[in-house]
C-alpha cells in the first residue's frame, strides 16, 4: 500500500523545523492537560496521552533525540517517561535554561539543532533560543507570541503528537515511517525506514 501523508504543513512551518538533532517538551501543559490533580496523600497524578508517547517513540526512530525538562517531579512522571525509554530528562528544574544547556552539551548540540515545546513563561528562555518553537493553543499569550508553530491540539491531548509529526516531516522521515507501518514490518522496517530522508511538505487536516 502506498503511503499517502494526509498531514501537511506549508514550507514556510516546515523550513525552520529542518535539520532539528533535538527535541525538549515540557510536561505540564504539553504532555498533560496542565490540571493538577492530587491524591488523599497530596501526591500529584498526571493523565497522559498515547498518541504522544507514539510520536516521541517514533522521533526517537528517526534520529531525533526527545529530552524532557519540567520544573515538576512525580512518581507519576518518572514512570511514563520510563516506559518510554526517555533517559534524556532534568525533573524538578526550577531554572529550565541551565538545564537544557547541560543537556545540549552532553549531547554534542546546539541551539540551532533544537526544537522546543512549551506552554508557559519558565519555558520561554528554552523557547526564544531554539531554532524551532512551539506551543499548545492553551498556552500563555508571551508564549503563544514566540512560538514558530500553535498546534491545533491542546496540550496532553495530542499537541506533543503534531510537534513530532511535523518535525518528522520536516526531516523527511514522516512518509518512509508511515510506509513501514502500513507494511506492518515491525520496529526493524520502521528503524530501517528511518535511515533514508526525503523532502515532505503541507499542513495538519
């Protein structure tokens, strides 16, 4: 079968989202709906999506490092960033930009190679410095004026998932990914897909 991309984005979006080594996400308000919620003992609960643990999956599959930095720590967190094999993370980050600087450099990148996902002011130092910005449509007004790309996802309701779509087919990953699972070759056909890059372009339906 033939692997059609229904999402698209114009080459103006797609063009500064080239070349991205790096993806930093926040969680509350990106990975989750920003709720707070709290058990009888006062330890916070968190709602995740799967379409985004799927696209960090596949970011991953393309070459394309997914770190996590939030100014909160949770049992809760900790967990799905386990089961997503995501090592790359500073937790209970009161200053975010120190953090993410000692990320890149353990990493071998720079600013120009990273793609950012935030929704609230402690994310703007992150934001304003990458190459590629991004926010939820939830987030701040200062955040949402910085921003390169507003998903039309809400946060912790897919908005993680179209910032890794749209990254994947700025690197021209997105379509050989798509192939392979309509193949249903497995991890090893998506890995392999992954290897091979191609121009893509157009906008979400």
């Amino acid at each position: 079968m033939n692997a059609t991309a229904f999402l698209t984005w114009p080459a103006e979006t797609l063009l500064p989202a080239q070349g991205m080594r790096v993806a930093i996400f926040d969680v509350d308000g990106v990975l989750t709906d920003g709720g707070l919620y709290l058990d009888a003992g006062g330890e916070p609960l968190k709602r995740f999506h799967s379409l985004d643990g799927h696209g960090i999956r596949l970011l991953q599959q393309a070459g394309i490092a997914p770190v996590v930095i939030s100014g909160r720590d949770s049992p809760a967190l900790r967990a799905r960033l386990a089961s997503l094999g995501l090592t790359r993370q500073r937790l209970g980050a009161e200053n975010k930009l120190p953090a993410a600087q000692a990320l890149l450099a353990e990493m071998g990148c720079g600013w120009r190679e990273a793609a950012v996902i935030g929704d609230d002011w402690p994310d703007l130092p992150l934001l304003t410095r990458a190459a590629f910005a991004c926010a939820p449509p939830g987030a701040h007004p200062e955040v949402l004026a910085r921003a390169h790309y507003v998903t039309r996802a809400a946060g912790g309701a897919g908005a993680a998932r179209e910032f890794c779509d749209l990254l994947l087919t700025a690197s021209g990953h997105y379509r050989r990914l798509l192939q392979a699972q309509l193949d249903a070759g497995g991890a090893e056909s998506i890995s392999a897909a992954a290897s091979g890059t191609e121009a893509e372009s157009g906008r979400p339906a």
